[in-house]
C-alpha cells in the first residue's frame, strides 16, 4: 500500500467540507484525536485485501503473509470478510472478460488538485473497459453503515480516475461499489462521466476553495458533524440540536397535542430524536472530562472527583479452597459469588477474616460532577520538567 498521506480537504471527509465548508478551517483549532483501534484494524484489513487480490490476479494461491497474521488487530474472520470484497471485484472482472480485456488497478494513488487545493486520495480498487469504470471501496467498519449512493468520497476517486485514465480509455459511465462485509452490505451506484464531471466543476471546485480559505457558512447536520473534532465547541452545531428538539415539536399538528401531558405522539416524536440527543449529550461530557482533565480547564459549577469502583476478588481458586476449609462449601467449577452475595452468605466480618486479603477496591476513574457534591476534588498530577 501507498505510504499514508492525509490531504486538508480530504476525500474521506467531503461529506463534512461540502456541506460545512467553514468546519474544515474551525476544526484545525483542535486537536486530532489519537488513531482509534477500528481505524487501525481497518488498515490491516486493506493490506490484506490488496495482498490477497493481487495473489488472485496473478493467479496464485492466496496464503496470508506472516507480518499480517502477527499483526495484534488481525483475526482469523477477517480472511472471509476479505473474501467476500475480493469475490466483488472479481465477479465485476470476470463479466467484463466477456467483452474485452479490462484494466485493473489496486491502491491507486489519484491527484485531485484540479478540484481540491492540494488534494489527493487513494483508490481501493478501478476496474476500466467497454466504456465503463468502476471503483471499489472497502469499508472494514461496522458501527456506521455507509451507501455507494451520490457517495462523496467515491465521486471524488472517481474523479481523479478520470483524470488519471481518461485520456487512456473511452469511458461514458462510471460505477461506485462499497463494500461493508461485516454489516453484510454491498452497495452499487452508477452515473455518467459527463454528470459526474460537471459536479466536480460546479459543486466541488467553488466549495473547495472555500473549505481551504475558511470561507462559508456554517451548516450544522447529523452527517457533516458526526465526525468533525470541533463540534462540541462550535456555535452552530449546539444551536443546531437544540432547534432540532423544538422544531420536531412544532412540526406536530394541534390535535395530536394534550394540554396537560405529553401525547402518543410528542412520546413518539422523543424516541426519534433519542439516539441523537444521546450522543450530543456524551460527546459534550467526554469532551468537558478530556479538557479538565488533561488540559487543566474549569467549568463553572463543576470539579473532577474520583469516581465509584467496585470491590473485586483476586485468585478466585484460593478464596474458594479458604471458603472451603472453613465450611461455605462452593462449586470449585463456577465463579464465585459477587462479594455483597458472599457478604450476606458469611457474613461481613468473617468474610474479611477469611479473604479480606483477596479483597481489593480499584481506583475509580475521574468523572466532572457538580461542586455540590461531597467528594474531594481530584488532583490532576503534571509533569514537571527541571
């Protein structure tokens, strides 16, 4: 694979910068976020993606190369959802060796500066003959489901491969498949060059340019904010979902509202916007922890404070033989109790006499509460450099 590039007005985030051209320039005010471990999955999944379709190409036997197999994020089950992508492609190949002899390229690097100050991108996989290409993508994910429908990030690799290959191939119409095997999803759209060009020219070009100058209006959504790092500072999001709730309220009709008390409808209505109220709601507290508690920042009305643990046991197999010996006989097969249960069977006292040793309360994570509360305030420890 291509040695990993990130442009500012990348194609994978297009969704963001197309509608919100302004959050592209906002959001460089934050700092990104460490690589998660599904983004790091996900690119072992494409190296063994391009390594098992190159080995079919070449018609090889497709053996998983040892660096990927040692690889800690890899999993046996990665080898079918890999499959299941590959067999996508070399279905579309096949069929297209009926009429001609396609051209067939894997992690195609693409310029898109003509479009996108700077940009460029990488293609998955660009299939080209009888007047037809289609570019695959890999979508190793499974919390967010994602269509090859008016795709924004596929458009614009599709783009680049006009530019790249156009001059080489007659090509009239072009075809977009994502493919998301572990939501067991495949998806296809296809659009002709022309419409596809003139949506580069008109619609991608002019809002580029504003992205990379910060120009614009902001234009808050559920789509273009769920994964832009500024969010929970910026203005226009958090006014976004509040007007949200109460629009959703109005939109209902006069007769569908009780006077005194919520109706069917108005309950209806909150399960809706449920889901979207919760994840506003814990992306702005995990962000408020993050700042007090790593960048030392006050909220008024708020203080860190260590938060509630459990007790948990440690060596379960020598408090069993201990309970034992002292006659609370236990199934040595099975876990034991949850320490309250083993509290109310022994008693508290003899319980501590016996495995108090075993025994232990972990530390409690650090949690923003209201000052109101009786808990002493955490003590955040810095690095202090001589």
């Amino acid at each position: 694979m291509p040695p990993e590039r990130h442009a500012l007005a990348g194609a994978s985030k297009a969704h963001q910068w197309l509608e919100c051209p302004p959050s592209l320039r906002f959001e460089e005010n934050f700092p990104e976020p460490p690589e998660s471990e599904a983004a790091r999955e996900g690119k072992v999944a494409h190296a063994l993606a391009e390594h098992h379709m190159t080995k079919i190409l070449q018609g090889k036997k497709v053996l998983t190369p040892k660096a990927i197999r040692e690889d800690p994020l890899y999993r046996p089950a990665m080898e079918e959802y890999v499959a299941t992508y590959c067999d996508v492609i070399s279905e579309t190949l096949t069929a297209m060796q009926q009429t001609g002899d396609p051209a067939i390229y894997l992690e195609q690097e693409l310029n898109l500066s003509r479009w996108i100050p700077e940009g460029f991108g990488t293609a998955d996989c660009v299939v080209i003959g009888d007047g037809m290409m289609h570019v695959f993508d890999l979508k190793y994910g499974k919390g967010v489901p994602v269509t090859a429908e008016e795709n924004p990030q596929l458009k614009l690799y599709a783009l680049g491969c006009l530019e790249e290959f156009g001059c080489l191939y007659d090509i009239t119409d072009v075809t977009l498949h994502i493919v998301q095997p572990r939501l067991d999803s495949i998806t296809e759209w296809t659009v002709s060059r022309e419409v596809l060009e003139k949506w580069g020219e008109y619609i991608v070009k002019p809002t580029a340019e504003k992205a990379f100058k910060g120009e614009g209006e902001f234009n808050p959504g559920e789509s273009q904010c769920r994964w832009c790092r500024g969010k929970n500072r910026c203005r226009a999001y958090n006014q976004y979902l509040l007007d949200v709730c109460q629009i959703r309220f109005d939109d209902l009709d006069e007769h569908e509202r009780e006077p005194n008390e919520l109706s069917d409808a108005e309950i209806a209505k909150m399960l809706e916007m449920g889901d979207e109220i919760k994840r506003w709601v814990k992306n702005i507290s995990d962000y408020a922890l993050d700042q007090a508690l790593n960048c030392g920042k006050h909220f008024p009305g708020y203080k860190l404070v260590e938060g509630r643990s459990n007790r948990k046991i440690v060596n379960e197999k020598d408090c069993i033989d201990l309970l034992d010996r002292k006659g609370y006989t236990t199934d040595k097969t099975c876990s034991l109790k949850g320490i309250t249960d083993l509290e109310e069977l022994v008693g508290k006292k003899e319980l501590q006499e016996i495995i108090g040793d075993y025994i232990v309360k972990p530390q409690g994570k650090p949690v923003l509460v209201p000052e109101a509360d009786k808990r002493p305030e955490y003590t955040v420890f810095t690095e202090v450099k001589e």
